[in-house]
C-alpha cells in the first residue's frame, strides 16, 4: 500500500509542476500562437481553459486519494484490549 501513497504523491506533483509552468506560460506571453496580442483579459480566458483542462486530472486523484485511505483503513489491524 505504501508504493500506492508514493505514487500518488509523485503524480500530484507531476501535475502541479506542469500546471504551474503552463500557468507562468499564459502569463508571461506577450503574443499567443496566431500573432494576437495577449490583453489581460485574453491571458484570462487561456487560464480558464487551462483550469478546465485540469479538471480531469484532478478528478481522478481525488478518487485515487480516497481509494488509498479506504485501503490503508481497512488493512490496519484493529486492536482489542483485553487486559
């Protein structure tokens, strides 16, 4: 179970490092692929559609993450005092 957890912690990080770059990337462009000039407002959509784009990836860690709790509550052993 515990190469479970790891995992999950490399690809969350997977997808934070590649969202913060494609966010910077929106960010820092002066001129988006056809030549336009990027407004504020344009660099605003693009993150929306970024953000839209990262929905998916996120909903599948969020189901992955409560896979790895269920699993790592029901293989702890439960222990009785009976002293």
């Amino acid at each position: 179970m515990k190469v479970s957890w790891i995992l999950w912690w490399i690809v969350n990080l997977f997808w934070f490092v590649l969202f913060g770059i494609g966010s910077v990337f929106i960010w820092i462009r002066e001129v988006d692929g056809t030549g336009a000039y990027q407004t504020p407002e344009a660099k605003l959509i693009a993150f929306m559609v970024l953000l839209i784009a990262f929905i998916f990836p996120v909903i599948i860690q969020i189901i992955w993450l409560i896979i790895n709790l269920v699993v790592s509550i029901k293989s702890k052993p439960i222990s009785s005092n009976n002293a």
